[in-house]
C-alpha cells in the first residue's frame, strides 16, 4: 500500500515538473510575443505620434523583419509569424499603437486613393488632396503622405537644419539593399532625397497634432 502510495505521489512530480518545464519553453522561445502585446500611453500630438513611430520602427529592426508584401494585419501578430512588413503596414501599425486605428486595420494608398475597409478614423483625421511635388508641398510635422505618381505611403516628419524634408518610412528605402531586405532605418527621421520629385496626391492629417 505504501509503495503505490508513493509511486502514484513520484508520477505526480514528474507530471507537474514536466508541465512547468514546457510552460518555461515556450515563453523562452516566443518572448517577442508577451513584449508585442505591452500597452504604452501616448501623449496626443506630434511628440508622441513621433515617439510611436520610432517605437514601432525600432521594433521592425529589433526583431528582424525584412521589407514584403506578405505581412499580417497587426505588429504583434507579425513578430509572431513572418515578421515582414512594407510601408502601408508600417503606417498602419503607428496608427493602430496611436489609437487612430483599431488593432487589426490596415490601409495604403495607391495613386492618391486611400485603400480601406474601416470607419474608426472618421472624426479623428482630415483629409487633404494635394496636387504638388514633395520639394513644393506644404507639410506639417507628422503628416502621412500618400503619394500621386507611384504606390507608397510615409509620414513627414519636419525639417533638419539644411531646411530638407526628413520622413519615416517603413518603405524598401529604409531596408538593405541584399537578397533579403532587412530593415535598418524604419525608426530614423532621413532625408530620402530620392522623394522631392514625386507628387503628393493625398494627406492624412491627425487632428489635434
């Protein structure tokens, strides 16, 4: 009787010592995914909205995403699986971590329309068609640009000291130029030159920056 005793309270421990190692695993293994879900209170205007920008920038360095077309709907499902993005996921991950979007809503532009199946932003954005080149475009800070003559999105982040446009971009531009792009500078205000003869055919503006 008191082997059995003591054999069933052995199977015990070992039983309850295997799940505790299996939960350790698993939260070794995929810590990006308890960090992904973390909640961070923004101050409503240009300072914060930057400050999510850089956040969710450094994020695509930090965990390795590369530059793709095959991303999911939220930050924190892609650091999970894939861990690709391009410029309209970029922008649409700011906007969810913000508060403009909820999480799961994404949009780009293409050509100056606003691609989307949504109504949260309603009342928390303006809308301002725009006919300009970039170098002769009226812009405030924190702006997000859609642009008129190829399929990209960004957002305006001021000037530096030479008076030149700087923006973050979650685009091929701010990847390597390898096999693989990864991503090296989504979380840096840079000047990307390349952009001042492009038009600007759509501006999204956060009301209250």
């Amino acid at each position: 009787m008191t082997s059995t005793y003591f054999a069933k309270w052995k199977s015990f421990i070992r039983a309850f010592a295997a799940v505790m190692v299996m939960i350790f695993m698993i939260s070794a293994v995929n810590p990006t995914a308890v960090q992904a879900e973390e909640t961070t209170t923004y101050t409503h205007d240009v300072e914060g909205w930057f400050q999510v920008c850089e956040k969710v920038g450094k994020d695509l360095v930090d965990y390795g995403f590369s530059y793709g077309n095959r991303n999911m709907s939220t930050l924190s499902a892609s650091i999970k699986k894939g861990r690709k993005s391009n410029c309209a996921s970029y922008v649409s991950w700011c906007l969810q971590e913000f508060g403009i979007l909820n999480k799961g809503e994404t949009f780009y532009t293409k050509r100056g329309r606003i691609i989307k199946k949504f109504k949260s932003w309603h009342g928390k954005v303006k809308i301002i068609r725009m006919n300009k080149r970039a170098d002769k475009a009226k812009l405030k800070p924190g702006d997000i640009v859609g642009w008129g003559d190829m399929i990209h999105t960004n957002i305006y982040a001021g000037k530096n000291a030479n008076g030149e446009k700087l923006w973050y971009d979650g685009g091929s531009a701010a990847a390597d130029t390898g096999r693989v792009r990864w991503y090296e500078s989504p979380h840096k205000k840079r000047t990307y030159k390349y952009l001042n003869k492009h038009r600007i055919a759509v501006v999204i503006r956060i009301k209250g920056l």
